[in-house]
C-alpha cells in the first residue's frame, strides 16, 4: 500500500463529526423503528447500525510522509475539511510541503487502536488520540467541551449550533485508559511523552459521559466545573441515566421510570434542559408527563433554558435550587467568582455558534 495518510488534529474532529452523521443517517427513523436517541437510551442501542465507523486497526506508529493520493481522495470524499488537511507524519524529512496539507510532527510510538482505518491508505486517529491532540491547541474548558461531544450521544455539525443524535464515540473511562496505555507504551521504550498529556488528563476530570446535545453539555460544564474555574461547583450528576420510581408512584401511574437529563444518586432531584432543537418533537409529551409524575412521587425538577444560561441572575437561581434540594451549603459568589462564570458560558456559548 505503501505510505499512508494520517489525518489527525482538527481535520480529525470533523471527521468524526462527519463519521456521528453518517451513523445517523443510516438509522434514520422509520414506521416501526423508533429515533435514533430513543433506540439508544430506552432500547439500549439495540440493533443500531455501525456500519460507518472507521475500522479499528494495530497500527502502532504514524507513516513517514503523507500519500498524495490518498490525500486527494479524501479531499474530494470530505469537501467540508477545508483547503488544508491536518495530516501527521513521523520524520522530519516527511514535512515538505504538500499542496492540501498542513503537516504535524508525530513521533514515538502509540498503542494498539490509535489509529482508525477511515478508507484505502486513509487512517484515522482514534477519539482517544484526537482528545489529546487537540489538548494542543484548544483551550482548557474548550478541550472539556470536545470531551463532552465525543463521550456524548450527538454529533455537532460543521460549523454553528445544529447537531443529529447517535451513539457516543468512546467514554471518560476508555479516554483514561488510553492515556494510561500510552503512557505505559512509553515508557516501555524509552520514549518521551507526547505533547499535551498533562492537559489532556486535567481536562478528562471535568468530562462526563451521555450529553444528550451540546447546549444540555454546556450546563453540565458549567454546573460541574469547579468555581474557581467559571462554574458552579455543583457535584457532578448522570446524563440521560434511568431514574426509578417509588414503587407507591409506579404503580399509581403504570411505569417504573424516566431517562432524565441530569440526575443524582441518592437524591430526589433531577435537571431538565429545554432547548429548541435538544429534544424531538415526538418527546415533547413525555417530558411533560415526565415533570408531572417525577413531582407525584416528590422529586424537585429544576429545568433550564437558553435564555438562562445567557444570564447570570438566572443561573444563580438554577444553582441555589440544586444546591438546596441536594442538601449542600450554597456560598454567594464574589465579583471574581461571578466574572469567571460568565466568561465561562460567554466562551462556551460563542463556540456553540461556530464563531
């Protein structure tokens, strides 16, 4: 086959984000076959269609140089990537220029599923990799929110706030065990750690699995994160995890449980985020049922909006309810702590919107 070509880096997350998409389309919704979201969260994933992910490999090792001609088929497979590919290579000698390439560096040695075959001579770093490459380039709460995209259940799109639903492309877990695999391989041989690494694990701590979209993500970030880094210090709840009901309230109302946005064990309180594209229409009824039958059997809903998230008054009420019903002390923010917050969702948002 000779050289390959190895996309990583940017070009590496909209691949993926092109990879969430195609996995959509091939499990659109039809009569007799529920959406996408729900297959996953109530049937859990039964019988969804894989055939779009790139295919795992054992390659250890980025090539050498990068192979024109796979370059030029994925350009023209994947016009979206732009007038330059990020394409990794292993040997300064291979840094010459490339016309539709912009050329990384990569050396050392990587373990086995770093790379994903994406098509003939194409290979692709994993989610895994690309979270710690981009720990390169992307700020901090930035890195986070990709963390909370690739260990979510959606797919943004190319550029601005819209996104399709499918299954997550890897979890805070295999993320750690990446990192710890990596780290282990090289020290095995000797080798330097790649750049990043400290960031990356740093970053993972604030990651949480099961994000239903983006914007339900950027709550979590914010809520989640600690104070002196812009949130609100909240302990960190489930995304999109099954909430049983008491047995009194099942058998009064004739179902065991509700798949709520954020929840926490041991506590009656759960966070709704309502968004304008975050849920389909055909759950607009059963949220409502939600809220209804989750008060009956004496649970706090605390719901959130985008209007809210733009403002700071707001979201102090969002955070003072979940700190009261969850039994924690809730300490009034200084002018430091309030400003960070808003820079926080300010970034976040803005990045949300593609700009």
């Amino acid at each position: 086959m000779g050289e390959r070509l190895c996309v990583g880096f940017e070009s590496a997350r909209a691949l993926w984000r092109e990879v969430g998409h195609a996995v959509a389309g091939d499990n659109e919704a039809s009569e007799g076959r529920a959406p996408l979201l729900v297959r996953i969260l109530f049937e859990d994933g039964a019988g969804i269609d894989l055939r779009s992910l790139p295919s795992r490999t054992r390659i250890t090792s980025v090539p050498g140089s990068v192979r024109a001609r796979a370059l030029l088929a994925l350009r023209d497979a994947y016009p979206g990537l732009g007038p330059e590919v990020d394409a990794c290579v292993s040997r300064q000698s291979g840094r010459h220029c490339v016309r539709g390439a912009r050329l990384h560096l990569v050396t050392g040695s990587y373990p086995a599923g770093s790379f994903r075959l994406l098509g003939e001579g194409v290979q692709l770093a994993s989610p895994e990799l690309t979270f710690l490459q981009l720990a390169r380039s992307l700020d901090e709460d930035l890195l986070v929110a990709y963390g909370y995209e690739v260990c979510g259940l959606f797919a943004r799109d190319a550029a601005g706030p819209g996104f399709c639903n499918c299954p997550a492309l890897t979890s805070r877990a295999r993320i750690a065990d990446y990192l710890d695999r990596l780290e282990r391989v090289r020290r095995e041989r000797g080798e330097g750690m790649p750049p990043g690494l400290r960031r990356a694990r740093r970053a993972l701590e604030r990651v949480r699995d099961g994000a239903a979209s983006p914007e339900e993500a950027v709550v979590s970030e914010v809520l989640f994160s600690p104070r002196r880094l812009g949130g609100f210090g909240l302990p960190p709840g489930r995304l999109n995890a099954v909430v049983r009901l008491s047995r009194t309230a099942a058998d009064l109302f004739g179902m065991g449980s509700f798949v709520c946005d954020v929840s926490w064990d041991g506590a009656r309180v759960a966070l709704e985020y309502q968004g304008s594209q975050h849920k389909l229409r055909t759950r607009h009824t059963y949220d409502l049922r939600k809220g209804n039958v989750l008060g009956a059997d004496d649970r706090v809903v605390v719901r959130v909006d985008r209007t809210m998230l733009g403002r700071q008054d707001l979201m102090e009420e969002v955070a003072k309810s979940l700190y009261r019903t969850l039994g924690l002390r809730w300490r009034e923010p200084d002018a430091d702590v309030r400003t960070r917050q808003m820079r926080l969702r300010r970034k976040l948002l803005l990045e949300l919107e593609g700009r």
